[in-house]
C-alpha cells in the first residue's frame, strides 16, 4: 500500500483552487500551510495501478505548480 507525502505548491494565486482540485480525489488528504502558498499532500492507494491513475491525476491539474515528494514507501501486504 504506497503511502507518499508531498509538498505541492500552487501557481500564483491557486492556492484555494488548487485545494479544491485535491479535494476530490479520494486517495489525497490536503493540509494548507497558514504562512506560506503551499500544501502538504498525503496519497494512499492500495497498489501501483491504483498509483499510477493517482499520478495521472495529478499531472492534469492546471493550478499546480510543482509537487515535491518528501517521503513516500510502500507497506508489503501479507495474503
């Protein structure tokens, strides 16, 4: 289950639409900072298919600037 935290910076003045964009894609929980134009963005998905969409997903938002990953790593599932 990949897990990644970012740093994602809007263009000028997106910030509040590029909250919006986030906001409704399932696997991305967005937490603004309040002193700065940026946000951090944690995804989630169950595996690298479901990662791989997620990634498509967010290359296709215009209001995003840049998306810098912090940390990211994958949980082994046991079947």
């Amino acid at each position: 289950m990949p897990i990644k935290s970012y740093l994602a910076h809007p263009h000028s003045g997106k910030k509040e639409e590029l909250i919006q964009s986030l906001s409704t894609i399932e696997q991305c929980e967005i937490m603004p900072a309040q002193n700065k134009d940026v946000l951090i963005l944690i995804t989630e998905t169950e595996d690298n298919a479901e990662e791989a969409i997620l990634k498509e997903k967010l290359e296709a938002i215009e209001s995003l600037k840049l998306l810098a990953m912090v940390s990211g790593f994958n949980t082994p599932q046991n079947n």
